[in-house]
C-alpha cells in the first residue's frame, strides 16, 4: 500500500527542509512505499525555491502550486487530497511539529487493523506536546471536549490535523467545505459521521522553530462552530444517504 504525506507549504522556507528530509529518511529505512506531495500555497518567500531544490536529493518528491484567489490551509490540503497517488494519505504540517516516526506507527496501525483512517491523540497514554502554547492548549481542549460531547465520541483530539486516511475514504467524506483550518475539523467528523473505521494512537506534537503559525484563533471560532453543526446535521437527519457503502 502506497502511502502519500500532503503537507501544506505558506512560506515556509526555514522549517521545510528539515521536514522533508526527516520524513523521506524514515521512510526510506522503513522501506515503506511513499510519495511527499507538498502543496505550495501562493509563498512570498522561498519555498518554491527550496522545493525546486530538494527534488533534485529526494526522489520520491513532488510539488505543485496552489494559485490564487483560493489560497489558504484548507485550500492547501484540498488542493493536495485532489492531486496525491498513494492508496493513503497523511496531512503533516511543513513546520516539523508532527514526528516521522508516527507516520510510520500509523501506517503500519492501517494495515494491520484495516482500518480506514488512523487519528493521532496527544492527549492520551503515550501522547506528547512540546513548547505548546498555554492558550493555545486551553482552547483545543475546551474545543475538542465540546466536539465529544455533542458527537459522542471518545476520541480527544479531533482538531488534530496529522491523520491517516484511506484513499476510499477520502473519496467517500468529498465534498470539502472548509477552506481554512476547520478542514482539520471536517475530515474526521464526516468519516465518523459516514461510518468509515478508525483507531486511535498516541502521538507527539512539537512546536516549530522558525517562523510563525498560520492559524489566527480569533477568526476560527465560528468557523469550527459551522462545520461541528454541518455534520451534526448530517448525524442526525441525513438519513444514512452519506454512509459509507459496504
């Protein structure tokens, strides 16, 4: 099964080839079939440069542009779930903060489980988080025990952007709504919504080195409040219309 890492690149120059180099070095010792697509998402800086760069070391490398006007995290990985090859896929973040070698335990988890998607939790037994800003933290928590309550649902860490999907079931939670960081929100809840099977593992997250999140907390309140009351809709009176199909 080949496996695809879409990371999403918005100036990201300082923190890209780190993550490149870490994730392809993993692979390869894990001799895991793979490709790393990185969506360019319109950088002003010299992302474009070093990826043209990198391509030439890392074989299993590809790369295209996000044009304008619909730039942004969600139209990123958008752009990147409509473009990979692999029979799944990993959203990872260009900054370093998701570690290669969960990459690798959530692949294997998929296929000896056959499960359609793989979440990681940072807040169960053997989850980690580094230099995780306070506020930050207190807010993902309030938010993600809002989203197990309403939904159900045990797991934690819904917003938790570094997931392992099936190729089928990418296909069978389309179409994406969200154009920003919500998207992180709307690919697990529609999966569990529709039925598909996941587990979840334990996972770490580290804060970046160089430069500075793209996620703005103040503009992202109603817009995780859209898509948890979309698919809580679709739970509820959608009628089994979007289930998976066995």
């Amino acid at each position: 099964m080949k496996l695809s890492i879409v990371i999403p690149a918005y100036n990201e120059s300082e923190s890209i080839v780190e993550t490149l180099e870490k994730f392809y070095e993993e692979l390869q010792r894990e001799g895991i079939d793979h490709e790393i697509l990185v969506v360019n998402d319109n950088s002003k800086d010299d992302t474009l440069s070093v990826l043209e760069r990198m391509s030439a070391s890392i074989p299993t490398l590809r790369y295209v542009t996000n044009p304008p006007p619909h730039n942004g995290f969600g139209y990123a990985v958008r752009k990147g779930l409509e473009s990979f090859s692999g029979d799944c896929v990993a959203v990872v973040m260009a900054d370093m903060s998701d570690d290669p070698k969960d990459a690798v335990k959530y692949y294997r988890t998929m296929l000896e489980g056959n499960f359609d998607c793989v979440f990681g939790s940072r807040f169960i037994k053997g989850g980690k988080v580094y230099d995780y800003p306070r506020h930050k933290l207190i807010l993902n928590r309030i938010a993600n025990t809002i989203v197990r309550f309403t939904f159900g649902i045990r797991y934690n860490d819904c917003t938790n952007a570094f997931k392992l999907y099936k190729k089928e079931t990418i296909d069978g939670i389309k179409p994406f709504l969200s154009p920003h960081f919500n998207l992180t929100l709307e690919l697990p809840l529609k999966a569990i919504v529709r039925g598909y099977s996941y587990t979840v593992v334990p996972n770490s997250w580290t804060n970046r080195k160089f430069g500075v999140s793209k996620l703005k907390i103040r503009e992202m309140g109603s817009r995780y409040f859209f898509i948890m009351m979309y698919c809580l809709i679709e739970k509820f009176f959608a009628r089994g219309d979007f289930k998976k199909k066995y």
